[in-house]
C-alpha cells in the first residue's frame, strides 16, 4: 500500500490526469529521494517518461545481450523474479548439468557436473581464475599470469588480473588477423602461467579462436616442459552457437587442456538451431548488401557469432566514426572503434544480429546506410582538418586465404 500524503484536491487532480497533476508538472528532486510520497500512478509515469529517453534497445545492435524474448520465457523469468536464486537448497536447478552435457564434459550417467551460476561472464571469468590460480599449479603464486588474447572483452581480463594480482600477457593482433595467434600465445607460457585464455566468438569480428590448435601446441609444449597449463574458454557469445551450428568444431571439454569455460545465458542463450540459423542469414544478408555498396570491406567471417564487422575501404576522407554519428539520426547504434594493438591502424563498425533482428529491420539498415554514405560523400571532409598519418600497408592474410590485404589507414594525431 502506498501512503500518500497529497491532500483530497491533488488527488484527484493525479487520478483525473497524471500528466496534469502536480507531481509530473513540478520536477522532483534529481539525486535525493523526496521528502513526501506521491501517488503511484505519478511515480510510475514520471519513471517510465525517463526510461522513454534512452536508446531503442532493438535498435542497439552494439550489444549481444538478448533483447527480445518469447513471452512464454518472459513469463518464466518473472515467475522467477522473486526467488533468491543463490539458495540452491530451496530453488535447486538442473542447467549445470544441462550446459555441462552440452558442452561434452566427461561426467557420467550417475554423475553431477561441476560448475555454478553466475551474474554473468565476468563473475565467471573471475571464479575461473581464482580457481586456476589457486590450484597450486604455478611456483611463485605472486609470479602468476595468464595468456590470453588481446580484443575488447579484456575488460573483464584486465578487471581479473587487476583484482587476484595476476600479470596477464596478450598476445598481440596484427592487421588482417583479428584472433589470438596459438603459436604465439604458448609462446608465452611460463611455469607461473595459470592458464591460456581463449575466446569462443571475438568481440571483435564475432570470429571463433582456434582452440583445438591451442590444446595441440600446450599439450605438446606441456609434455616437454612438465608444466600441466591448462586452457579457460571464455564462451560468452559463442558458447551457445557451436553445439547449434557447429557440432564439428572441437573447442569444448572434447579437449584434454580445455578445464573451464563461460557461457552467458543472456547472450544467445536462447540458441537453437532455428533461432541461430535464421541470425546467420540475416547476418550474411546484411554482409552482401553492405559489400554490394562498394565502401566498405567486410571482415567478419562467415562461421562464428552472427555479427558483421566492417571497414572503410578508403578512409582518407571520412571516417567509420562519422558513419556511426550519422546512423544514430535513424536510431540506429552502431559502434565504431580502432582495433587493440597492433591492428590500431584499423577502424571498424561493428553490427550484432540478435533474433529480433529482422529480416526487414536489416533492409531498413541497408537503405538507412546508403542515404547516410551518399550524404557523407557530400560533405567536405573533416579528416582533412586534422594533422593526418595515412599508412598504406600491405600484409600477407594469415590462415590460408592467401590474399594480400592492401589498407589504406588513417591515424590521427
Ligand atoms: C560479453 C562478454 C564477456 C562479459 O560477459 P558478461 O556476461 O556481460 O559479464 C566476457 N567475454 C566475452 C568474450 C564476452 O563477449
């Protein structure tokens, strides 16, 4: 029950018209809680009329938190909503095992997995971590660090190393190979290392590290050295999209030196086949249309997490950063961002496909760019204004494709 203490007259002003009761039309305190209460129905609004102000989480393709969901799971969650999730004797739950299966641990039939719910991928990078490092392996534990690969999700990374003291080494990009390199980050590996972080679905073109190589060349590296390092995958986007889509790929608890991995439930957690499929079309969809355009070079691949990462062909003039601006005035949010070292030279915009997006709201997309790219062609350049470095590099393509990658970039000072 809410108590008000308005008297009868604004009462009913409120009942009548929130919009025209004194609560909505006079601004409360900003950062403070009101000293009186007001009527719910007030509260409410004046909340919601706020919330009406951020961005269109549908049209936020920066994100891969799930946006939209089946009303049957939204049911769900809210006839969850009220349990203490963290009091597994009252609320046990099965998904453990579940995800534990999925990923082809080794537990038997009369077995329970080992594993534990968490707020999200960075509380479980975290445990992970601590685990490996408190697990004896290393010598020195104040010498322990970590091999890992250098994109955007180190952020957790950099917080778990910041936090339980361990140095991490990233193994460097380079321009035209945008995941973590195996050769080089077992290079790394000392007897202080706790573990090799690999990353199932780069945030940065979505792309899938190769772990088997990794359990290949570790193993190898382990069994001559007679450390035993073991492998963390950090599965928080593709975790729910290989035992989908690809059921070949060997990135999993398949792997001897694989001990550990994430998975955020928020994060195409709702992964099956049909769902993922259809997010695939749509991203390929979107990567033709884009290409078709002429302006811009495509560099996510076709296999990992849907998302299409692209380029400006030529960015001597303008920039993916004045793209980004100009699609933001369709609603639109598309980040634009330089790649980590040493691929810096390298700026991209980033899309990621969620199951609601629609193959209609990705044709929208496509003729939203065409009238921004026109505009942009128009406009005087605002690169030029600035002390400019433009570099032309050329770089063999690693991996197999064999092509020689030309790029034109720009630095700015
Ligand atoms: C999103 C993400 C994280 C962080 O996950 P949260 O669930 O948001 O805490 C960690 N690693 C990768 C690869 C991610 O994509």
């Amino acid at each position: 029950m809410v108590i008000s203490t308005t008297t009868i007259s604004h009462a009913e002003e409120s009942v009548n018209s929130t919009f025209a009761s004194r609560y909505v039309r006079t601004s409360l305190p900003k950062f403070k809680m009101a000293e009186k209460s007001i009527p719910k129905d007030a509260a409410y609004q004046i909340i919601s009329d706020e919330l009406m102000l951020d961005g269109n989480p549908r049209l936020n393709l920066a994100s891969f938190v799930t946006t939209w969901m089946e009303p049957e799971c939204d049911k769900l969650m809210m006839a969850s909503v009220n349990k203490n999730y963290v009091d597994m004797d009252e609320y046990p739950n099965r998904c453990v095992n579940m995800i534990a299966h999925l990923f082809n641990a080794p537990v038997g039939e009369d077995e329970t997995a080992v594993g534990v719910g968490t707020v999200g991928s960075s509380e479980a990078i975290m445990l992970a971590g601590l685990a490996f490092k408190r697990s004896g392996r290393t010598k020195e534990r104040l010498k322990a660090n970590l091999s890992t690969s250098l994109t955007l999700s180190l952020v957790c990374w950099e917080k778990f190393a910041r936090y339980f003291e361990v140095q991490l080494k990233e193994v460097k990009l380079r321009v035209g190979y945008y995941v973590m390199d195996p050769v080089k980050a077992v290079e790394m590996v000392d007897e202080n290392t706790i573990c090799v972080a690999a990353i199932l679905g780069s945030t940065l073109t979505g792309e899938f590290e190769d772990v088997k190589t990794l359990n290949d060349l570790l193993a190898a590296k382990n069994k001559e050295t007679g450390y035993d390092t073991p492998i963390h995958v950090d599965a928080a986007s593709g975790g729910f999209i290989a035992p989908f889509l690809y059921l070949e790929l060997e990135w999993d608890f398949r792997l001897p030196l694989v001990k550990s991995i994430n998975v955020s439930g928020h994060k195409y957690g709702l992964g099956y086949k049909n769902i993922i499929g259809n997010c695939m079309e749509n991203a390929q969809m979107l990567s033709k249309g884009l290409e078709n355009m002429g302006c811009f070079e495509i560099l996510s691949k076709d296999v990992g997490v849907p998302l299409v990462a692209f380029a400006l062909k030529d960015s001597t003039k303008h920039t993916v950063f004045e793209i980004s601006e100009s699609l933001r005035r369709f609603g639109w949010i598309i980040p634009a961002y330089t790649m980590p070292p040493d691929a810096q030279e390298v700026a991209v915009l980033r899309v990621v496909i969620r199951e609601d997006f629609s193959r209609s709201l990705a044709e929208r997309l496509l003729s939203d760019s065409e009238k921004v790219m026109k505009e942009i062609e128009e406009l005087p350049s605002r690169v030029s204004n600035k002390v400019v470095h433009v570099t032309s590099t050329v770089d063999e393509v690693k991996g197999g494709q064999g092509a020689v990658h030309k790029k034109k970039s720009v630095k700015e000072t």
